[in-house]
C-alpha cells in the first residue's frame, strides 16, 4: 500500500483541505493519506478555533486514512522546527512513501531551489542576511532580501513572500537534513489565499472562516473585546458555510457550536495574565522564541495588559513579527522552555505516536506503523512504559497544555470537564 503524508491543522477543516486529501493521493499514486495535525494549539500561536477531535473526525470523514497528533513544541514553533518536527514524524513511522503540501506557486523546483540555499548557507548568503539584520530588518525581510542578492535575480525569491511556500521550503529542508526517503510533491492551493478573509465561491481560506465565525457567539464572543458584533443568527452563518465545508462538517460545527467551540485567544488572558505576574525577564528569556530584549518589553508593559491579542499587538515592533510574539507568549504559559525543546531534538525530535483517530477501513495502517516505525504507536496515555523519561516530558506538556485548553471550554461555555487521560481514539 502506498501512503502519502499531510502536514495540517485544520482550523477549521475546509473544502479546500478535502480537495488537498483527494489531489495529494491523486498526484502521488497513494492508496491512502495519513495526517500529522497540531493539536489545540496551532503554527501561528494561537489556540485552534475548536478541540483536536472534532478537527480530526472532520479529516477522518473527509478521507483521511488516520490522524496523529503532532507534538505542541513543534506544532507552536517556527516554521522551520514545525516543519522538521512534522517531517520527521512522518519519516519515523516508516510508512510513508511521499508527502504532498499545498503551495502558493505549485513550483517545486522553484522551491527545492531555494530550500538547498537556505539548508547549505553558503558564505556570501549569509554576510546578506546579517547585512540585513543589522540593518533593523525582521528576520523573515532579511532573509527574502539576502536572497534576491545572493542569486543575483528575483525570480524565485517572491516566493518567501507566501506562507504555503515558505512552509513547503521547510519541509524540503527537513527532508534534506533528515536524508529521508520520502518524495516530496506539491499542488497549487486553491482559490483563495492564505489572509484572505472574505468567503470566496467555494475554496475560503480558512482565516475567513475563522472571521465569519467569531460572529457565531456573539453574546459570548472574546475574539476583540471592545468590538461590538451583529447578533447574527447561527442559522445564517450555516447558510453562508454550506459551499466552503464539507456537509459532515457542517453538521459537527452545528453541534459542537457553543459547546466546544469558537475559542480565541482572549479567553486565555486571564491565565497569560498570571504566568507573567510571576515572572522576571530572566526567566521569560528561557522560554522558546524569547529573546531578552522581547522579555525586557514584555516586563516593562506590562501594566497596559488589557487582554491577550491586544498585548501581543502592543509588543509589536518593526524587528520582531507579530507571529513571533505569538508564539513566544504562548510558549511562556504553556511552560515550552528552550533547553527542553533542544532536548527532545538531540534525542531524536519523537519518543511516540500518539494517534487521535483512524477510518476502519484502514486500521491495518496502525499495524504497520507498529511492524515498520521506530516510534511506540500510543493508542492510550495509560500504557506510556515504552516511553523513555525525555519523551515522558514532552508527553507531559502535551497533556497539560490540552487539559489547559478543555478547561477554557469548560469555563467558557460551562459543560463538563473531559480530561485528556479519558479521550478514546476516534474511530470513522
């Protein structure tokens, strides 16, 4: 059986992520599709709109042959460690023969091109980019200049200027320095583009998705408090949703709405709030993605911390983007320190497989993940023996953070607490 590997997260799961299943198989002769996807967390440093289940049943009904969960110090970090850690899960499971992720351009050469620049660094590259740097450039506009200089030409680097594209050229990196066997492939996302937030005909971004959404608890809403929302029916925003999600989707957002989801940054403000009452620069600086000048500014304004989004724009500066100060926040309250992350790397980035769900019909996967990986395929959090103690630390964090999340619903919207230790593998 061929297999082909996503990398996801599905927040939320779209028409155009159904279309991504069905082409990847397509492209690359697979018989089926297995998904790495970030749990209630995601890339960008937010909370997910809705829990990891509910997004991992919408794949598994969509085609997916099994979801797992990537680990939350991969799936929260750069795209550069969330690539390397997607990747090199997949590689350990020892199944996969190919992986297919969605790209601005649809130009792998274009973009193996730039990968192998950026993985070698050669001398002259780099004096561009600390040239740059020096300059009081972000790091991702010093690294787009650099290589326009480099190469002598711009045409392949405007493609550092989508994040699909620059996500792929990490995962060729990753591939590269893991010297894995997995061919990579990409297809041309669909319609619309990543930022976009207005639906469009049928492929909306899921940031349109998401926006239209915050208006479906408005009476409850915490997305930008301060703002005042349409009473818009939830009827309504079905209605509008019926073209740009899958109908078994559709009918999980109808049941789940105001039970599990929406969840925003804000409802975690009061717990931000507190993880930084209790620190010193020292000790924000030993957390991944803060520097000591961010930790010295988190400090010094922290008195005009009115909610979590808010603060994170007003740490905002022209050399740090405002995904970094995401990222780095998010990584203070879930405790992601910078010393354990370097930890897990050295001894081989994965210490498990932790699978959220599987198709029925294909369950003999999990039997050859168990023959052919190099990972304990983790089906319960009672049975963690084959687990060394550095994979029981992040296992740890992964708990925690997601029992974090799943307190914030059960706050938010009163319905019991389900501890992650009592969550059962979703089964289509």
């Amino acid at each position: 059986m061929k297999i082909v590997g996503l990398i996801t997260e599905y927040n939320p799961f779209h028409n155009g992520h159904q279309y991504h299943i069905e082409k990847a198989k397509e492209v690359t002769g697979a018989d089926t599709a297995i998904v790495i996807m970030t749990g209630d967390y995601v890339q960008r440093g937010t909370p997910a709109i809705m829990p990891k289940y509910i997004r991992a049943e919408m794949a598994l009904k969509c085609g997916a042959g099994a979801v797992f969960e990537l680990p939350v110090c991969y799936s929260t970090g750069s795209a550069e460690l969330f690539a390397i850690g997607a990747v090199s899960f997949l590689d350990s499971l020892g199944i996969v023969d190919s992986i297919c992720f969605g790209s601005e351009c649809n130009d792998l050469h274009g973009l193996q091109k730039i990968a192998d620049i950026l993985y070698d660094e050669p001398i002259e590259y780099k004096n561009f980019l600390q040239s740059g740097l020096r300059d009081g450039l972000s790091f991702p506009a010093a690294r787009q200049e650099a290589l326009s200089a480099y190469m002598r030409n711009t045409d392949y680097t405007f493609l550092l200027s989508d994040p699909n594209n620059i996500l792929g050229i990490e995962y060729l990196k990753a591939l590269k320095k893991l010297n894995s066997p997995i061919l990579p492939y990409t297809i041309k996302r669909q319609e619309s583009n990543y930022h976009d937030k207005d639906l469009q005909s049928n492929y909306s971004s899921a940031s349109a998705i998401r926006s239209l959404l915050a208006y479906s608890g408005s009476a409850i809403s915490t997305h930008t408090v301060g703002s005042t929302f349409e009473n818009t029916p939830f009827s309504n925003i079905l209605s509008e949703l019926e073209d740009q999600v899958p109908s078994c989707c559709l009918e999980l957002l109808k049941d789940y709405h105001r039970v599990k989801y929406p969840v925003y940054q804000n409802d975690f403000s009061l717990i931000m709030k507190y993880k930084l009452l209790n620190k010193s620069p020292g000790d924000l600086s030993r957390y991944m993605d803060v520097s000591t000048e961010l930790a010295n500014r988190i400090i010094n304004q922290l008195n005009n911390f009115f909610n979590y989004k808010q603060f994170c724009e007003l740490l905002k500066t022209k050399e740090i983007t405002q995904t970094r100060i995401n990222r780095a926040l998010l990584h203070i309250m879930l405790g992601i320190k910078k010393n354990s992350v370097e930890e897990y790397i050295e001894g081989g980035y994965h210490y498990y497989a932790r699978l959220l769900g599987y198709r029925k019909d294909r369950e003999k996967i999990l039997g050859s993940v168990v023959r052919k990986g190099t990972l304990p395929l983790l089906t319960s959090l009672y049975e963690t023996d084959e687990i060394p103690e550095v994979g029981q630390k992040m296992l740890y964090h992964d708990i925690l953070a997601s029992n974090l999340y799943t307190s914030v619903i059960t706050d938010k919207y009163k319905t019991a607490f389900e501890n992650e230790y009592k969550q059962g593998i979703i089964k289509v």
